[in-house]
C-alpha cells in the first residue's frame, strides 16, 4: 500500500474571512511542495511521484490526500517514502518548535514558510497526517515560531559556520537525505548526542551503491566518519563533508572479564603510579 500524507485546512474563526479553495490549495500544494522537495531539491532526482488521490472540497475544512507513487513502476519506494515522510515530519515539528533543521533544504523551507505566513492569513489551521505518525497541526502561534525560525536561520546561514578543521567524529546514523542534490545521511556525534548532516562526497557514496541500498547499509550503524568538520560560532559541529568512512565494532565484554585484567603487572596501584610518575618517566 502506498505512503499517504493528508493535508486539512480549515477557515480562521477569528478572521472572518472566507477561505476559498483556490487559497486551500495554495496551501495544500505549498506542504505537499515541501514534501516532495525533502526527497531532492531537483524534480529530476526524485524517485516519488505525490499524486493527489483524494479530495474534499463541498465546505471548510478542505482536505487532500497524496499517496507517494514510483516514478517507475518497477522500482520499489516503500523504504523511501518512509524515509521521506519520517524527515517531513521531523522538519515541520522541529519549525514549530522553533528549531530549523541542518539538512532542511532552502527550497522545502521556502514553501513551509509561505504555508506558514498564510497560517497567520485567513487559514485557521493546518492539520498534517502523515501515515504511521502523529498527527501535526499548525496552528497561528505555532505557525509565529515557525517562521522566526525559518527567517532566523536564513539570515544566519553564512554567519553560522565559523572554523573548519579536518578530523574524524564518531557517531551513529540516525537518517538519510540529501543536502543541495547530494547524498547526505544524519548522523548523532557520539559524545555532544547533537545531530550533524554529513554530506558524503559521489565517490564514498558510490562504495555503498545505489541509493535505495542506503537504508541497509547506512541506517543505524556506528560509524567513524572523516573529512571536514564545520563548526560554528559557539563550538558546535554543524556539519561535515565526507571524505572516508569505517565501521565501528562493539565488543562485548562481562564486568567479571574486566575484573582479571591485570594491567598493572601484578604492581598495586601505589607502585604503578611511583613508577609510572617516577624518574622513568619524569
């Protein structure tokens, strides 16, 4: 069964405005806009046709289905349009929280933030039901911390990302996107927990394979990942630029093995440390 995203507008109450359809689906196109532009930022890129598959438009509220078709009928987009949608939603709850994503594009951003302003212009509400999620609904004062969020970040965009350095970070892979057409994954550095958009260069993506592999090989792994770290003002790793990878492997090891280990030498601690801070090593 295909992925389905629906979209319910409904009328402000205080406004006294009437909400036409034609302003509805301006509404409706933007989030749908949004959606599609969280796959690829180009048409040409994208595997997901949203064709809109259901519709109700007699009186408010106006609601639309779309379901997420394959652009070729052969190919499976179940994995990706899971993957999509997961991202969608995330985007828009983190916006209304007041936080723009890393790896939000600024075409999707563009169209989330119109839907947003026409929030605060003759559409009360704006419901978001992703299938397999919450459901999302926007309203005037969510939609307000929104756009300060989406405007905060433009304005800030180039001021953000202060020192590049080259290194590794080791971290956990918690998603897939692309970032400006290129393959991208989300990562969770280990010791900050903060989430980073790692941008990975045609050839390190290449060593994955295709594109809907990504999920298998990707998705939940520790990795080691290297290349340039981007930080900004205040210390933060904001993004990095993939150069090579390695797989992280986790022993398990009981608390009594640990207990044996003897890597004093038989010393007690005492003699350990006298040595260790004594004339051999001073």
């Amino acid at each position: 069964m295909a992925k389905s995203v629906s979209i319910t507008v409904h009328p402000s109450d205080l406004s006294g405005e009437y909400l036409t359809v034609s302003d509805a689906m301006k509404q409706v196109l933007d989030m749908i806009g949004a959606l599609e532009g969280i796959e690829a930022g180009e048409s040409s890129e994208r595997r997901i046709v949203w064709r809109l598959t259901d519709a109700h438009t007699n009186s408010p509220p106006f609601t639309v289905k779309a379901e997420a078709f394959s652009r070729d009928p052969q190919v499976s987009i179940a994995l990706e349009a899971d993957r999509v949608a997961n991202l969608y939603a995330v985007a828009i709850s983190s916006v209304l929280e007041g936080a723009k994503p890393d790896w939000l594009e600024s075409e999707p951003g563009k169209l989330l933030k119109r839907a947003l302003k026409r929030n605060l212009n003759g559409v009360g509400h704006t419901d978001v039901v992703i299938e397999g999620e919450a459901p999302i609904v926007i309203v005037p004062a969510t939609a307000r911390i929104g756009i300060v969020a989406l405007e905060a970040d433009d304005e800030a965009a180039d001021e953000d990302l202060q020192r590049t350095e080259f290194g590794t970070v080791e971290c956990q892979v918690i998603g897939l996107t692309t970032f400006h057409s290129s393959p991208a994954i989300i990562v969770m550095e280990r010791l900050s927990r903060q989430k980073v958009m790692c941008i990975l260069t045609p050839a390190l993506a290449a060593e994955i394979g295709p594109e809907h592999q990504w999920s298998e090989a990707w998705e939940g792994q520790n990795l080691r990942i290297g290349g340039r770290l981007t930080y900004s003002f205040d210390g933060k790793l904001k993004r990095i630029n993939a150069s090579f990878h390695e797989p992280i492997e986790w022993a398990d090891v009981s608390l009594s093995e640990l207990k044996q280990m003897d890597i004093t030498d038989g010393r007690t601690v005492q003699e350990h440390l006298d040595e260790f801070w004594g004339e051999r090593f001073g």
